[in-house]
C-alpha cells in the first residue's frame, strides 16, 4: 500500500505539532523564567525575542523536522502519518457502507411495495376465477336443464 499524503492533512497535522511544540516551549521557558527571576530581565531585548522563538526563519515542514521537535522519532511520525491515512480510509468506507445501507433499505422497501401490488393483483386473479367458475357452473347447469326435459 503506498502512502499517499492529502496536503490540508499533512498541513493540518504539522500545524498540530507545531502548535503543541510551542505549548510545551512556552511551558519550559515560563518555568526557566520563572526559576531565572532577575537574570531573565537582565538579558537585551533580541535575546529574549530569540528564546521565544520570534526571530526565527519559518518553520520548516519537513517530517524529521516535525518529529524532532514532538519529541518522537520520524519512525514513530510516519507511523501517525499511516494511521490518519488508514483513519481516513476507514472513514471513507463507513461512508460508503451507510449509502449502501440506505440503497439496501430503500430498495428492501419498493420490493415490499411491489410484493404487495402482486399480491393484490393475485387476489383480483382468484376473484375473476371465481367469477368464471360461477358463470361455468351456471351455464352447466342450464345445459344439464335443457337436455333434462
């Protein structure tokens, strides 16, 4: 099975770690900070815009990169990449199950019209056969009546 990466999913998800990426940097320097106290407020103004990560270049989407900095390793990220894949598949596919599900109904319910249409018809069958056994017996007995005399 070939991997196939849909774009707004891939950028989805680096969004994802990227964002919990910089959750967890904000949680580590406001804790540095708050351990530093006065040195934090020492340090020059482009120092402090570097450790929160202001003036860095944009962040690169590259896997390694993403999984480097979730903390896990790119086997472990393609791994979560296949997962959403196959997540994305089985979706799909209950998708199609329920359409089918809704066809089989619908379908189940014009047979069930159309059993009942024949059964109709089969009843108006019986009764017009009665009719021509009655009529038969009629003129059977009209027969038996002309040659009695």
């Amino acid at each position: 099975m070939s991997m196939k990466i849909r774009p707004l999913t891939a950028i989805a998800f680096a969004l994802g770690i990227l964002g919990l990426a910089q959750a967890g940097r904000l949680a580590f320097d406001a804790t540095n900070a708050f351990a530093a106290g006065e040195a934090t407020k020492a340090a020059t103004p482009d120092a402090q815009a570097n450790a929160n990560g202001e003036n860095a270049g944009p962040p690169m989407c590259l896997p390694v990169d993403l999984a480097k900095e979730a903390g896990i390793s790119a086997a472990e990220f393609r791994l979560l990449q296949s997962l959403q894949e196959r997540r994305q598949t089985l979706d799909a596919r209950e998708r199609d199950i329920v359409t089918r599900e809704n066809l089989l109904k619908a379908t189940d319910g014009r047979i069930g019209e159309r059993m009942n249409a024949l059964k109709g018809v089969e009843g108006n069958i019986q009764k017009l056969l009665g009719q021509v056994d009655e009529l038969e017996a009629q003129r059977l007995a009209g027969l038996v009546s002309v040659y009695e005399k």
